[in-house]
C-alpha cells in the first residue's frame, strides 16, 4: 500500500500503467478500488493514478466539514509529492465536482477533463435531503446510508442481475468513515460553481446516466452547456454509477476522448 503525507493527511494511492499520466478520482463513500476495473483497461496506454480522498479507504478522516478548495489542494499536493507535472483527469461524481475545481485552481496542470455524473451545483432544495444523511451518518455510521444510496446508483435491474457489485460497492459504503462522509457531504451540500465553470479551458467531456436520479442528464447539460466546446454523452441504461453499471460503454468513451 502506498501512503504518502499531503496538505496535512496522509493519502493512500496506486500507480500503474505506461503513457500520459490519467488521474481517477472516485465519487463519495467509495474508494480508489472502484476503479479496478477500468484501471486496468487503460493502464496499456495511460500512466493511472489512483486515491483515496480525504476521509475515504486509507486516507485520513478529520473530523469536522471539509472544503473542494481543500480536497482540491489534496489533488494538488499529490500530485507535487509525486512529480507530475500535467495530467488528464476523470472523476465520477464527488471526483467530478473536484474536477472542475481542480480545473479552474491549477489550469497549467490539466490535460483533458472528464466530469462523469456529477454537478455543478446542489440546488438549495436539496439541502435538507444531505442535512438527513449527514445526521444518519452521524448516528448510524455509513452503514445508515447504505441501503438507500445504492437505490440512488443503480438501475433495478442491476441491482437484481449483479449481487456481487451490490456487495462490494455497499461494502465501500459502510466501511467509509463517518468523518469522512460528513466532511465531504458538508462541501457537496454547498456546491455552487457554475458561475465560474465558464472559465476551464481542457477539452472536457460530460457523461450522465440516462436513469441517474441524484445528478439527471439535466445536470450535466448545464455543466456541458457551460464550459466552452464541451462535449456531452448520455450512456443509456445507467444509473449514478455509470462506470460500474455500464463499463464497456464508459471506458469506449473515455479511452475515445483521450485518445483523441
């Protein structure tokens, strides 16, 4: 396992493959290992990172709410400790909203971006759905919010096809640390950021879940709407979790994106 200190915590990561650097970054309550898959499939062309963000996997949890200015400077740190320069990045939800931070704060060090179910912003009617899971996860543990957050990430007829992806998507859900899902939880609540995504200059590519009921095709729009020249795919019988859900379809996508 390799661990490394940055911006205050000590952050697990994984490196493999040869080729440009491609950095993925995982949604909330999941870890690096959600990417194994996909890691492997694009290892032959690409130099993968991987990590855990703070307060996820072997990443350390603070305990109190966390910023993107700071998960944002978690990226950056890490990628300073490890020499690299520039990067193409791909982030799933959580790690998308850190994407288009990440895009704006240190434009110098992005290649390609790939933003994949995710948003811009929460809208303010939201905020109570996220003050209830904050306030299960903090009685409860992540075990609280498991049932109900794969609901939210897979299709019906996934969930039933594929009770090995269950497990082991729910196991990443209720062995997150409640610090972390708290702090991340209090930064997504307050995401608002579409004012400024107008500013990232990477060619960027949106992929949505045609079936994601947390961030809809809708959201998306607006991100692809936003940034200039951005480019948006809906990957049809998918839900939150498209990378998971639909793997070949996601991977085509991307590898075409970046390879491009």
């Amino acid at each position: 396992m390799n661990i490394i200190d940055v911006n205050g915590i000590s952050v697990r990561y994984q490196v493999e493959g040869t080729g440009p650097w491609l950095t993925l970054v995982h949604s909330l309550t999941c870890d690096l290992t959600m990417w194994d898959e996909l890691a492997v499939a694009l290892a032959p062309t690409f130099t993968v990172l991987r990590y855990d963000t703070r307060g996820h996997g072997h990443t350390s949890a603070p305990d109190g709410d966390y910023s993107f200015a700071q998960l944002t400077a978690d990226l950056v740190g890490l990628l300073d400790a490890l020499k690299i320069e520039r990067t193409h990045y791909l982030g799933v939800s959580m790690g998308g909203m850190i994407g288009q931070h990440f895009a704006l704060a240190a434009p110098q060090r992005l290649n390609k971006l790939v933003i994949a179910n995710s948003t811009s912003r929460i809208p303010p009617e939201a905020g109570p759905l996220w003050d209830e899971r904050i306030a299960i996860a903090r009685a409860q543990g992540c075990a609280g919010v498991e049932e109900g957050t794969l609901a939210r990430w897979f299709t019906p007829g996934f969930r039933a096809a594929r009770p090995d992806a269950m497990e082991r998507i729910g196991h990443l859900i209720r062995t997150t640390p409640a610090a972390g899902y708290i702090g991340c939880a209090s930064a997504i609540r307050a995401l608002d950021i579409t004012a400024r995504i107008g500013a990232i200059t990477a060619p960027t590519l949106v992929i949505a879940g045609a079936d994601d009921p947390g961030t809809p095709p809708a959201m998306s729009e607006i991100i692809a709407q936003t940034i200039p020249d951005a480019r948006l795919e809906v990957i049809s019988s998918a839900s939150h979790l498209s990378c998971i859900e639909q793997p070949e379809a996601f991977l085509r996508l991307v590898a075409d994106f970046l390879n491009a």
